[in-house]
C-alpha cells in the first residue's frame, strides 16, 4: 500500500456477486469436465435415472466444428472464473471491464445453451440432466451479471 492512501475496500455485495460467480463458474467446470471426460473416454454418462443423457451426448450436435461443446463448456467456465477472481482482487483493468465482458460472456452462454436446448427438445428428443444443469448454471450467472450491467447503465 503506497503511503498516505487508504485502501478502499470494495462493497460486501460487490464481493458477495463476484464472488458467487466464482462459485458458479466451478460448478460449470465441474459438470463440463464430467461431461468432457466421459466423452473422451468414450463412457456412458449417468444420468440420474433418465435415459437421455447418451443420446444427446452421441449426437451429431454434440460437437461444433470438431470439438465436443462440453469441453466449450469447460473453456468458458474457466474464463468465467479468471474474470471473477481477477475481479474480486480489484485488478486495475478488471475493475473497469469485468462488468461488460461477464455480462456479454454470460448473454452469449445463455444464447448458445437456450439453442442446445431447442435441440435437445425439438431434434434430438432427449434431454440430458447434466446438458439442463449447465444451462442453468450459466442462467444464474447471467442474472447476477445483470444487476452489475444495471448499477453502470444508471450512473
């Protein structure tokens, strides 16, 4: 700490989204590293009693220009959680963009979830459990993402 500056500690809600988004962002990595691996590993998914969780896995929409959209997944959760983390440490260039770039990652996850789900629905006729859990996953984040957007676009 420089001398003759106090150190401002960022608000307890600014601390309590971010850091929710964290939390979140593990989650997502967590169901797109089983997914991912399962895949790899050419291994049945569990599915929690359902059956859809293999077909949609098998399915030729299970992959985009080559790579599985689990491990797409997995990418941008870990991206999510360097933004939160770099956000919660009050990095300088964080500070000014995290707002934008988690809300704009976050609109574009529930964008590309909304329209696997539409697939999983209406062309593949299946659901998968852990394909729906990331999709809320990434839900959720969205909505806090928003009040950050919100609280910028009023000042």
């Amino acid at each position: 700490m420089k001398k003759g500056k106090a150190q401002v500690l960022p608000p307890v809600g600014d601390l309590m989204r971010w850091g929710a988004l964290a939390v979140l962002a593990v989650a997502g990595m967590s169901v797109s590293a089983y997914l991912t691996y399962s895949h790899y590993a050419d291994q049945s998914i569990m599915c929690a009693g359902l059956s859809g969780c293999d077909a949609v896995e098998n399915s030729e929409y299970s992959k985009l220009v080559g790579i599985p959209v689990a491990l797409m997944g997995a990418l941008f959760s870990a991206g999510l959680l360097a933004l939160a983390l770099s956000r919660m440490a009050r990095l300088p260039l964080a500070e000014e963009w995290a707002p934008l770039a988690a809300f704009s990652m976050t609109l574009s996850g529930v964008a590309f979830a909304a329209y696997l789900t539409y697939l999983e629905l209406f062309v593949i006729e299946d659901i998968c459990i852990w394909c729906t859990t990331f999709a809320a996953i990434v839900t959720v984040a969205w909505l806090i993402t928003l009040v950050d957007v919100l609280a910028l676009a009023r000042e």
